[in-house]
C-alpha cells in the first residue's frame, strides 16, 4: 500500500467496457507528512474520494482484489480514505472534520 494525495481527476468518455462507471483521479504518492514524493498517477477510486484527501492506494494484482475491480483491468485502485496518520507515537496527519 502507497499513502497518496487526490489532486485531479481524469474523464475518459472512451474505456473498456468493465471501467464504465467508475470514478478515475489522478493521487500522487506522499511521505508520512502528507509532502509529495513521486510521480502522479490515476487510480480507480473505490471509497468516494475527493480532491485534497489523502488516501491509501495499492498497484499491480493487488489492485483486482476489490470487490469492484475484480477481473477489471486496473493497475492502481483507492482503497482508503485516511482520517489519521500516526508515525513513532506523532500524529502527521489529521483530516479536518
């Protein structure tokens, strides 16, 4: 699992036909801080997410394994909305209610 940050999203009218539906938006991967540290990609989202929110995304097989993205061709997929990150005893991350 990767921690990401939601920054856009992605319209696509023309897909396979098992992606219709489905939400895409673009998270680039985070530190523990919530401070960028990789290059953006798209991700199926899952969980409802939205631009700002800091999520957990994971890649390749693992991304097939949800319950909607099962046989689907995917290579990343939200699966979590974080509300709190907590590293060495320090909360690094609180979402706003």
């Amino acid at each position: 699992m990767l921690i990401a940050k939601v920054i856009g999203t992605t319209v696509a009218t023309i897909k396979d036909e098992k992606l219709a539906g489905r939400k895409l938006l673009v998270v680039r991967p985070t530190d523990e801080f919530g401070n960028p540290s990789g290059k953006p990609y798209v991700a199926i989202d899952t969980v409802d997410a939205g631009i700002g929110d800091l999520v957990l995304t994971c890649a390749g097989s693992s991304a097939r394994q949800t319950a909607l993205t099962k046989d689907t061709p995917v290579d990343a997929v939200i699966m979590a909305i974080i509300d709190t990150l907590e590293v060495e005893g320090q909360i690094t991350f609180q979402k706003s209610p």
